[in-house]
C-alpha cells in the first residue's frame, strides 16, 4: 500500500491557500477597475484583474493536482 508523501500534500494545501487569496483579489481588482472606467488606469487595473483570475484558475488546478499527486502518486 502506497503512503501519503507529506511534503508533496503540504505544498499542495499552500497553493490552494494562495488560491483563496487570489479568488478574493482579482474580483476585488475588477471591481475597482469597472467602478472608475473613466479614469487614465482603468485598463491597467482590468488587464491586472483579469490576469489575477486567470492565475487563481491556474493555481487552483496545480494545487489539486499536486494534492493527488501526493496521494496516488505521478502516473
């Protein structure tokens, strides 16, 4: 029976714990940005939120599969 490689599942937990971080930000950046559409750094702001969320998907996925990885192994 195969075990759990701990260190593999910790650093799978942090990714998903930075995951919530950036779940939280990019809305919150894109809220700011699409609440002063008429200021000179509204499409810096957008561009930034939409790259935090596209990072969040990101690290979501890595940190599952990071998670499963420790638990089942690599394929």
């Amino acid at each position: 029976m195969r075990r759990t490689d701990k260190d593999l599942l910790v650093t799978g937990l942090k990714r998903l714990a930075f995951t919530v971080l950036l779940m939280f930000t990019a809305p919150f950046v894109l809220w700011q940005a699409f609440k002063n559409q008429d200021h000179s750094m509204f499409w810096p702001v957008c561009i930034l939120g939409l790259v935090l969320a596209a990072y969040a998907v990101y690290m979501g996925f890595k940190g599952i599969m990071t998670i499963m990885d420790s638990m089942f192994g690599k394929k």
